[in-house]
C-alpha cells in the first residue's frame, strides 16, 4: 500500500508542477494588441493629418450613418479641395463594406461629410480613406470595433 501511495504522492507533484508550468507560459506569453482605436492620426506618408467622427455615439449596426472627416495639413492648416475614396471592410472576415460610402459635402474648415457608411454586423471594421489634395495624395485607416 507505501508504494501505492508514493505514485498518487509523484502524480500529484508531477500535475502541480505542469499547472505551474502552464500558467507561467500563460501569464507571460505576449498578448495580441486589439486594433488601434485611435480617431485621430496621421496618414501614411505624413502628408496630413486625418480625424474622424461619427454622427451618432455609440455607433449602432445595421443603420446608415453619416461621418465627418477632418483633414488638416502637416503644419495643421485646413486642408481644401480634396478628393476623398472611401472603402473598408471586415479584416477578419475577408469582406468589404456593405455599401459604397461617399464624401458628399465639404463643411469648410477642413471637413468633409461622408455619407453612407453602414456596418452590417458586430466586430472589427476598417475605414480606408484616399485622399487627393494640392499637397499630394496619401490614405489613411481607422478602426472601428462594434
């Protein structure tokens, strides 16, 4: 029965020392940053800086919305006269948006009016944006999480 009892006594050492093994990996494995959530930054190549608000907080799914995009230059000034694209999609999914956004109006000040954003269901979306102006052309993505 002692020798019985000295396995049960190893097994059960031998399964602590796995558990502690397992949650040191675990604890310090490096986590996966989320998406940047950021609503102001810059574009790829400097040429300006881009922000974006929606119409409505929080932002809801399956509803059209209207967004402002704000442009300003390197040096912060208003940035006029753009060319705007817009696309985006689902990254983790593999699928665009399920409308085809537009910049509809310019507010002055660097603003523009997109409209027709829609997200068809919850989870992480991007919003693309190519921007023509005097200083260039550069893009620009935002995340959004719903």
């Amino acid at each position: 029965m002692a020798f019985l009892g000295r396995y049960i006594l190893a097994a059960i050492g031998l399964a602590a020392v796995l558990v502690g093994v397992l949650a040191a990996v675990y604890l310090t494995a490096p986590r996966q940053a989320g998406p940047d959530l950021a609503r102001t930054k810059k574009t790829v190549n400097g040429l300006f800086v881009a922000s974006i608000a929606p119409d409505r907080d929080p932002i809801t799914q399956g509803e059209l919305h209207s967004w402002v995009l704000t442009l300003k230059s390197a040096a912060g000034d208003p940035v006029e006269n753009a060319a705007i694209d817009i696309s985006g999609g689902m990254p983790q999914h593999s699928h665009g948006l399920p409308t085809s956004p537009q910049a509809t109006d310019y507010l002055g000040g660097g603003q523009y009016r997109i409209d027709g954003i829609k997200f068809s269901m919850s989870g992480w979306w991007t919003l693309h944006f190519n921007i023509s102006a005097k200083a260039g052309s550069d893009s620009v993505t935002f995340n959004v999480v719903l």
